[in-house]
C-alpha cells in the first residue's frame, strides 16, 4: 500500500495506524517506501490500546492473586479499561494530561 501511493494516487502515506502488531510497522520503516527523509508516524488505535490493558489487568489478578472482595475484580478492571480508553481520548494533544486523567482515576477509583 505504502509503496504503490505514489504511482497510483500521487500520495504519500505519513501516518499509520496500527493495532499493536509491530512487525507490520518496522517492515514499512525497513522499506523506507518514500526514502529516507520521509518520517512515517505510527498511531495506536485507542480501542487495541484499551483491550490490551484490560488483558493485561486480568493476567496481573490471576497471576499476583489480587482478584477477591475489595481487590482487582472483573466490574473494576471493567470500569479501569473504559475510563483509560476515554482519558486518551479526551487528551489526545497532551501525554500530560492523559497521564493527569489515568492517574486521577486510579487513585480515586
């Protein structure tokens, strides 16, 4: 896709969004498709973001033992992952603020 762009539609890709896989994203930066000089950003999709942390959180309350009353249950991961997804998108321009919004809701759960 990155390569035919340009003969095809007279454009280059500078931003891709990907899903977490990297092996997609290092073999367009190994291709350089539009030369050196040409920076290709990667962007995660908010949702893969979401859902990774929401995984990660249910593998650490299995494996450290943290499930239980009072402790990491799956309502709490549940409600951690939405509003993590939301804090990144409503700061979106700012990783300060978004980490401001995580930490504000881990703290305050």
């Amino acid at each position: 896709m990155f390569q035919r762009s340009e003969k095809l539609f007279g454009v280059k890709y500078c931003n891709y969004v990907g899903d977490g896989d990297t092996k997609t994203f290092k073999a367009i930066l190994d291709k350089q498709p539009y030369g050196e000089d040409f920076k290709i950003i990667k962007s995660e999709c908010v949702i893969h973001v979401e859902k990774r942390m929401g995984s990660r959180l249910r593998n650490i309350k299995k494996t450290a033992k943290l499930g239980g009353k009072g402790k990491l249950t799956d309502a709490l991961i549940k409600k951690l992952t939405k509003y993590y997804g939301l804090a990144i998108r409503r700061n979106f321009n700012s990783v300060e603020d978004m980490k401001k919004a995580i930490m504000a809701k881990v703290i305050n759960r």
